[in-house]
C-alpha cells in the first residue's frame, strides 16, 4: 500500500480516537454506549482496511460508522448548543476523511 493512502488513513484514525475523546460523553447512557460502538467500528474498519486484503469492507465500515458518527454529533449538538465550532468541525471530518480516503486510494492504487 502506497504510503499516502497509509498516511492519510493513519490521521483518519488519529481524529476518529480524538473526536470520540472530545464529543463524549453524548448524553444519555444508551446514546454514550452507542456512541463508544460507533468510534469502535470507525477505528476497527480503518485497521482493517490498513492491515487486511479485504480493503473494500474495512473501508465500508469505516465509512458507515462515520455517517453514524454524524448523526450522533448532530444529536449532542442538539442537546447542548455550546462549543459549535467542535461540533462543525467534528462532521467535517466524519464526512471529508473517508471522501479524502478514497479519493487517495483511487488515486495512488490503480
């Protein structure tokens, strides 16, 4: 694997572990064990597409993991309208590294 697409999914994995330290707790106690599921999965499906042949599941993972990860982040931002800028920044990066991931993939793995 190309050392950019090794790199660009190494900082995805290093904002999934940062995001799930910053966003948590969600709210209720179901929504924080959901929450903890979802950053489990991001970070499970970064190291399988890392470290396995099967690139395009551990790819799929990761990349519905981050959807849901989006939705969460909506819900707590709904709940608690304070530290907006957070909140933006931590769907930007659920929605644009797994953009950034495949885009570098396509890229460097023709």
């Amino acid at each position: 694997m190309d050392r950019h697409i090794r790199i660009t999914a190494w900082i995805a994995v290093a904002f999934a572990v940062s995001g799930a330290f910053l966003l948590f707790p969600i709210g209720t106690p179901a929504l924080n064990f959901l929450f903890v599921i979802v950053k489990i999965c991001m970070v499970a499906g970064l190291l399988t597409f890392l470290y396995t042949g099967n690139r395009k599941s551990g790819f799929t993972v990761w990349a519905i993991a981050s959807l849901f990860a989006v939705l969460m982040t909506i819900l707590k931002w709904s709940m608690n309208g304070a530290s907006v800028f957070l909140y933006v920044v931590s769907i930007l990066a659920d929605i644009g590294f797994p953009i950034l991931l495949y885009t570098v993939y396509k890229k460097y793995n023709r």
